[in-house]
C-alpha cells in the first residue's frame, strides 16, 4: 500500500520553504513594525538587533510620535524610563509632533523639552502624574511651543501664571484638558480658570473635571472663550447651573457634560468625600509613590551633555 503524499503546508512547496529576510524588508515597513513595539523596547532591545534596524531606530521621523505609559508591569523604574524618554525626544531632533508621557514624568521632563528647538514643531502634549511643581519649567516649556493645539494634564500641577503663558505663548490651542479631580494639590480654582479663560479666545475643547470652581470661573469661561464646541463639568459641584451662566452654558455648548454626569469611562478615579481622610487624593492604578520617596537626583545629568 503506498504511503499518501504529504499535504503542503501554508507558504511551503514540494521543493522548499520559502526563507524570508526580515532586513530585505524596505525601510519604511520595517519602521512601521517597530514604532509598534514600544519606545523602552525599541532603545533597550530593537536598536541592538543589527545595524540596519539601528540606523532606523536613530532617524529623527521615527520619533514624531512619542507614547510611554508606566503600566507597573515591567522593573524599569520611574527614573529609568524618563531617561529612555529624553533619548527619545533627543532622537526627534526637533521634529516631535505629539508626546503622551503617563505616570512617571517629572518636571526635570519637561524642562528637557523645553531645551532648544525640541518643541517647536510640537501639536499635541498629554502628561499624567507628573511629579513636582517647579512652575517655571511650564512656563519654558510654552513659551519654546507656538504650535501646541492640545494640553492635557492631569494630576499635575502648573500654576496660574504658566496658564497665563499659554494664553500668550500658544495662539494655535485649541484643546486644554485639566482634570485634578480632588486632588489635594489643586490650584484655587476660580483664579486658576479665569488666567487661561481670558487669552484663549480660540479655545474650542475644555474639560476640567473636578474643579473647586464657582460660578465666577465659569462665567470666565463663557466670556473669554466665545468659540468653545465642548466643555467638560463633571465633578465641579461648587457650580450652581441654575442661574443665568448655567443657562448661557447650556444654550451656547453644543457638547456639554454636567456636574452629576457619570464618569463611566473616564480614567481618573474620583475623590468620595466620605473618605476618612479629608487630604486623600485618589486614581486608577495608583502605584502609591509620592513626591518624597523616589529619588530623582542625577537622571538628567547624561543627557544634558548632548545640548
């Protein structure tokens, strides 16, 4: 009885298997397939593969798309991936677009970015849990990004006069996202709102969830930003819609999210004010590190030795 033949496997002939060299590959797919690996995997592992894919680990247009997230699965530390951060944003060589840094930035971070021309060309910046509160270092920061169109911060403190800045510095904004949701670090809310509210008149998307703000602020608002499609109230129960900017607010806002209105699928965690303690702030994901115990001293020191 004779033996059956053997089915061909997918992509395998009679004769041969088909042998693919990843590095015939042309430059531009193999940077399509490693900008989705990751920025900490691609400078500690990726770049060391062989020197084509070094070359294009160091072109400056793979790094106009910056997106780090401390997750706290991985050992590399606060401190460690900042580092990596700076390299990233070094190798960009002025050509950044859009940066999301999340959960283990520090002030040192931004005032990197605010060296030279690193962000000049720079749209859109999203930074989570930065921790510090050196305020001159925002202000550096946008006074070297006249074409930012987006600032998202949350749980990071800028002060009311690098809001201000933004105001004068940053005429292309269009989206700023500011949400402290009860964090115990706010800033006072209505002075706050009113620095940025009257010089962004091109405002269009704002969102503030949480804030202390009264009716003062928001009135601000409404007056300094004529052109506002979107603004984002949930969490601000210091606002009283009832009266007459609560019915402008709902009149003029074509996208307009209420005090009361769930924050299903918001990231933050919101502060309960039946919490034991008055001080507690709270988010998702909190890894418990604060201010005081983790030391940052020095992971700047290499890199300032490339400006």
């Amino acid at each position: 009885m004779s033996r059956p033949e053997k089915t061909p496997k997918l992509n395998e002939t009679t004769e041969s298997i088909e042998q693919r060299n990843w590095l015939d590959l042309p430059d531009d797919v193999t940077s399509n397939i490693l900008k989705r690996v990751g920025v900490v995997e691609i400078l500690e592992s990726a770049q060391k593969v062989c020197t084509a894919w070094r070359r294009i680990c160091k072109d400056p247009a793979m790094w106009r798309v910056i997106d780090m997230e401390n997750l706290g699965d991985s050992a590399t530390t606060h401190p460690q991936l900042e580092k990596l951060c700076m390299q990233a944003i070094h190798r960009s060589r002025g050509q950044l677009v859009d940066i999301n840094v999340e959960y283990f930035p520090t002030n040192q971070l931004i005032e990197f970015l605010a060296h030279g021309e690193r962000s000049s060309q720079l749209r859109r910046l999203q930074v989570s849990h930065c921790y510090g509160s050196l305020n001159k270092s925002w202000s550096d920061f946008l006074k070297k990004a006249p074409l930012l169109e987006e600032l998202a911060l949350t749980f990071t403190t800028i002060s009311e006069e690098a809001v201000a800045d933004a105001s004068r510095y940053c005429p292309m904004l269009k989206s700023f996202i500011y949400n402290n949701y009860g964090w115990k670090y706010s800033n006072s809310a209505d002075d706050f709102v009113i620095a940025f509210a009257k010089g962004m008149p091109q405002l269009l998307h704002l969102q503030l969830t949480g804030s202390t703000m009264t009716n003062k602020g928001l009135q601000a608002v409404l007056e300094g930003c004529p052109n506002l499609e979107s603004l984002d109230l949930r969490g601000c129960f210091s606002i009283n819609l009832g009266e007459s900017c609560g019915k402008l607010c709902k009149e003029r806002i074509k996208n307009l999210r209420l005090p009361g209105d769930s924050m299903e699928g918001h990231k933050v965690a919101p502060y309960t004010s039946d919490s034991e303690d008055e001080d507690e702030y709270v988010w998702d994901d909190y890894d418990g590190i604060s201010d005081g115990e983790v030391d940052f001293s020095g992971v700047v020191a290499e890199y300032y030795s490339l400006l």
